[in-house]
C-alpha cells in the first residue's frame, strides 16, 4: 500500500506542530468515495423534496439526529484507526495546539467568535447577490420540539469535532502531503466539504465550500484545529436554532 507522509510546518512554540504521519492512501481514497456518494444521495434527496424524485423521507427527526451523531464520530474512529493509528500520531497532535490555562481557551474562543462572525457577514452577502435554491429538505430536518433541540445542539458539537478533524486536520494534511502546496490542500478539501453537502442544492453547496476555504484557512494559519471547531459548532447550532 502507497503512504504519504504529512510534511512538517514550522510553527511558533506556542502553537506546537503534528509530528509527521506515514498516512495510506487506501483510507483517504475511501473517505473521497463515500463523501462523493453523500453528495450524490443528497442532490437526490434535495430533487425529492422539491417533487421531481419519490424517495421516502425520515418520518422522524430524532432518528435522523442520532443516526448523523453516529456517523459523525464514526468518521472520528475511522480516520483514528485507519488513517493515523500505528503512525506515532494522535487525534489530539492531529488537532494541534494545547490549552494550558484560560487565556489560551479565551483566545482560540475569541478567534471562533470572530470567525463566526466573518462568516455570517460573508454568507449573508453572499444570499443577497445569489438566488439561493429552494431547500424543503433541509427545513425538514430542524428541529422543532425540546428533545429535538437538544439533539441538535449535540449533533452540532459531534459536527464541529469531527468535520473540522476529518477535512481541516486530516484531509487537509494528506492534500498538501500529495500535492506540496498547503493552497491547493485547502482549495481540495473546501470542493469535497462543499460537495458532500449536496442535500442542501447547488447555491448551498459552493457557498458551504466557500465556508471550509474559510475554516482550511484559519487552520493553516492557527496550526491547530480548536477555533475551527468551535466556531464550527456554534455556526450548526445557530442555522438551527436562530435560523441563521
């Protein structure tokens, strides 16, 4: 089996770097399937909600939370065992980054808010000079009682770990390990995120992938994954419990 080893980035002491990975081409290669399937089997799911495609739809919302928490950290696992394990590396060297008192929570807290933030201005900006696409099966899937709620905030959390782990800390490595450029490691990463959201039609899908170039960049540039995915969870928190 191929391996690709994740090149090292010089970073300040502060913020101290992944050790290298030996990292197998077989599990990358799985998750760009199955993340292109997802893109796929949501395009379908988005075309059934607007009434060109009969397909049944989840008769419930709770199911569906659970059922995405336990996908979420199966891909968690799977980039532990698959992707990294026996390398000398961990999920949290491959988060990078170490918080040794509160300011160090504070700052990286402050950095989300603010990306946060920059985001929700972008995207609004975005809404206006684009017509967005119809999205009755994203609508579908918000939650509406107070158990659904609280599934939603968990699902949120679980989303914000493990897709910034998954496409800002090993995806990301592994691009920039096969191509030598750090730009079109985060340029690769942001077409796959926005590519598996294909549930949400078209317009969502290239203003989501507009939001990992966001996210790719505040990685590269913190070395470390902890303001991403804060500011990842509180965003999914947001767009289901403010609308936003």
């Amino acid at each position: 089996m191929s391996n690709v080893a994740f090149e090292p980035v010089p970073a300040p002491t502060s913020v101290p770097t992944p050790a290298n990975v030996p990292a197998p081409l077989r599990p990358m290669l799985v998750l760009i399937g199955v993340f292109l399937a997802m893109g796929l089997f949501g395009l379908l799911g988005q075309r059934q909600a607007a009434g060109e495609v009969t397909l049944p739809l989840p008769a419930s919302r709770t199911a569906v939370y659970l059922g995405l928490i336990a996908m979420e950290w199966g891909l968690v696992w799977y980039v532990w065992k698959a992707g990294v394990a026996g390398s000398g590396t961990s999920l949290r060297d491959l988060i990078g980054g170490r918080w040794s008192g509160f300011r160090d929570v504070a700052v990286d807290a402050a950095i989300g808010l603010t990306t946060w933030g920059a985001w929700g201005l972008a995207g609004s900006l975005w809404d206006r000079w684009s017509a967005p696409d119809p999205a009755a099966s994203v609508q579908s899937l918000l939650p509406q009682r107070p158990h659904e709620v609280a599934l939603w905030i968990a699902l949120s959390i679980s989303a914000g770990f493990a897709e910034e782990l998954v496409f800002r800390g090993y995806l990301q490595r592994q691009f920039r390990a096969l191509t030598g450029s750090l730009p079109l490691a985060v340029l690769l990463q942001a077409a796959l995120f926005g590519v598996s959201h294909g549930y949400q039609g078209v317009h969502k899908c290239l203003r989501i992938c507009a939001y990992a170039l966001l996210f790719g960049c505040l990685a590269a540039w913190r070395r470390s994954l902890r303001p991403g995915m804060l500011a990842h969870a509180w965003t999914d928190v947001a767009s289901g419990l403010f609308r936003l």
